[in-house]
C-alpha cells in the first residue's frame, strides 16, 4: 500500500470505505437498481468512457410492489452523464403494460419504495405522481425554480482535517 503525501483517514474510525464504480452510462441509475433494457447496444470493448452509445442506450426499472408490468424507461445522452443545463434529448418514459406514456419536460424521474413515480420537471419542481395519471403532479414537493445559490463562508470544523473526538 502506498501511503499518502498529505494527511489520511482512519478507516476504522470512520466505519465506512470507497466502491469502485466503473465509468458506464447511467452510474448514478446502475447503482439505484435500473438496468439495460433488452435491445440495447452492447458496450464497445474500445469505448473506455462508455460513451459512444449514451444517446442509443435506454435504462429501465421495474415498478416496486408491482408485478413487473410496470416500468420506467430512460434515453439520452445528457440523462446518461448529467453534463449540465437543460436537454430536450432527455426521454423518460412509463411503459404500463401495452400502454406507453411519455414524461414531457421529465428531466429526472424514478421509483419511490411505494410505487409512485418521483419526477423532476423542467420547470423546476420536484413531484410525486400516481397510476391514475402518470402525467399529472399528485404533489408538489418542492418548487425550487426560484432558488438561487447563497454561498456562505465553510463552519470553522470544515476547514481542518482534524477528526472530531
């Protein structure tokens, strides 16, 4: 083991570790339980960063406490990496059975534990939706369209390396 140039974390005190994630598309959702639908291209052996096929590649994840029949479908480049902004390429989809319902203006959606449909909208809202309708906010958790970040200078603890006692 190679010991670090400047300080280093007592692994015992801290009672946690580091996972090794691979770069892939759609990190973020693999470790959330979402995975490759059927179909989908295969990753290139010469595609390190696994980004050839992100705006080709679609994810998908089951409904909880359903039978499967229900699930939720992601595609597009910018909802496979999260590079910034607002992107129409962004594709969430619920797929009910035969029935297939598009989430316009979705720019992140997945599951909650009971089954509703969690959704970031592009007009800034964090909202729960249900069955009877995948299109419509059940509730509005949150507006946040018109926060605006309010740096603040860090508490006197975040700027030691020094491990509380």
């Amino acid at each position: 083991m190679v010991e670090p140039d400047h300080g280093s974390v007592d692994y015992d005190r801290l009672r946690a570790g580091l996972a090794v994630t691979r770069a892939a598309t759609y990190a973020v959702e693999r470790r959330r339980g979402w995975s490759e639908a059927e179909g989908s291209p295969a990753r290139a052996p010469s595609d390190m960063w696994d980004e050839r096929r992100a705006e080709t590649l679609e994810m998908t994840k089951p409904q909880p406490n359903s039978d499967g029949s229900a699930r939720l479908v992601v595609s597009g480049g910018f909802a496979a990496f999260r590079s910034g902004g607002f992107s129409s390429t962004v594709r969430y989809r619920v797929v009910d059975g035969d029935a297939v319902v598009e989430l316009p203006d979705v720019q992140w959606a997945d599951w909650a534990r009971d089954g509703r449909l969690l959704v970031a909208t592009a007009n800034g809202n964090l909202e729960t939706r249900g069955k009877s309708s995948w299109l419509a906010a059940g509730d509005v958790v949150a507006n946040l369209a018109d926060e605006r970040p309010a740096p603040t200078e860090a508490p006197a603890g975040a700027r030691s390396w020094a491990w509380p006692t």
